[in-house]
C-alpha cells in the first residue's frame, strides 16, 4: 500500500496574521514612537516647573484650527485604510480615489499650520520667546517634516494606484505606507491635546 504524504494543515488564523508592510519600517516606527514619547515626558517635566508661562502662552494658540487638523488628519487615516481594504479586497479602479483624498487632505494639514505659524511669527513670537514655544515649534515642526514626508510616499503610492499596482497579490508597498502614515495621525493625536489642551 503506497504511503501518502501530505503537508501539515496550515492554521490560517495564524498565518494570517502580520504586521503589515515591510517589517524592517516598524523598527522606525518604534523608533520614532520612543523619540517622541521622550519629548513628551520631557514637556510634561518642563511643564510642571512653568505652569503660569505655559498656560499664559498655551492660551495663544488657536484651538479651532488644532481640532481642524486633527480632524485633516483622522480623516485622511480613514481615507488610507479605506485604500487598503480596496486593494486587498482588489478593487483596484478605487484604491487611487481614496488615496487622493488622503493627498489632499494632507495638503490641508500643512496649509492651516502656514497660516497658524505666520500668524505666531507676525506677533513676533518664535521658537526663543520661551520653554513652551521652544517645546512647541520643535515639535510640531518635526510632525511637519513628517507629515510632509508622508504626503510624498502617498503620491507615490496614488502615482502606482493608478497603474492598478496594488491588488490582494501585492499589498506591501502600500501597507507600508499606510503604516507611516497612520504613525503621523497618531503622533498628532498625542500633540493635539499635549500642546492645545493640557491644563
């Protein structure tokens, strides 16, 4: 009698299961993750030492358009997971669609800090005019760089989408980049109510 061999069943639950994208760009995510988180208690140290001048300069700073962003970028998240499900799910046609409206609403992020930058220089207040606008240009331009960045590596990824590029069979260029992004969002999420809001 002739003896069958056959591969062990695959648990799918578990193969199916990945950090999405490439695996070496989550070391920078951790990477920048850490970074940031130092800023953060660092801010928070700094703070505790200079309430009165950080609440007295925190009040400068125009909330509407801190919530406007946040809502550019929360947006712009659901815009780029939405990409992803449509290629995974290869629905190819409609993956550049959402991709574009993640660009441009990226665009509108950097937009409004232009305006929210000028209108702080034109006071004449800048990064030396104390602890908590040190703490803020600094780290909300490193965000910029970010979020500049990441508009860029969602241009590329729209300029392959339109090519019909990503399908279920090729998902990892544009994990990846949704990765990124989705790290901006977060980053904004902690630097929203850390500068605008804390008390």
């Amino acid at each position: 009698m002739p003896i069958e061999l056959t591969a062990p069943a695959l648990d799918t639950d578990k193969a199916g299961r990945h950090l999405p994208g490439d695996p070496d760009l989550w070391f920078l995510i951790l990477a920048e993750l850490l970074t940031f988180g130092m800023f953060f208690v660092a801010y928070v140290g700094y703070r505790a030492m200079e309430p009165a001048v950080f609440d007295a300069s925190q009040r400068t700073l125009d909330r509407s358009l801190g919530v406007i962003n946040t809502l550019l970028l929360l947006t712009s998240s659901w815009a780029v997971v939405s990409a992803v499900r449509a290629a995974r799910a290869d629905r190819p046609q409609v993956v550049p669609r959402y991709l574009a409206g993640a660009i441009v609403l990226g665009f509108g992020f950097m937009v409004i800090k232009y305006f929210e930058y000028s209108a702080k220089f034109a006071a004449g207040i800048s990064l030396n005019t104390d602890t908590f606008f040190n703490f803020y240009f600094a780290l909300t331009m490193i965000h910029l760089g970010h979020v500049v960045g990441g508009t860029v590596v969602l241009i590329v990824l729209w300029s392959n989408a339109r090519n019909g590029r990503y399908h279920s069979g090729n998902m990892r260029g544009i994990e990846s980049g949704a990765s990124f992004w989705h790290l901006v969002d977060l980053l904004w999420i902690f630097l929203f109510p850390l500068l605008y809001l804390l008390r």
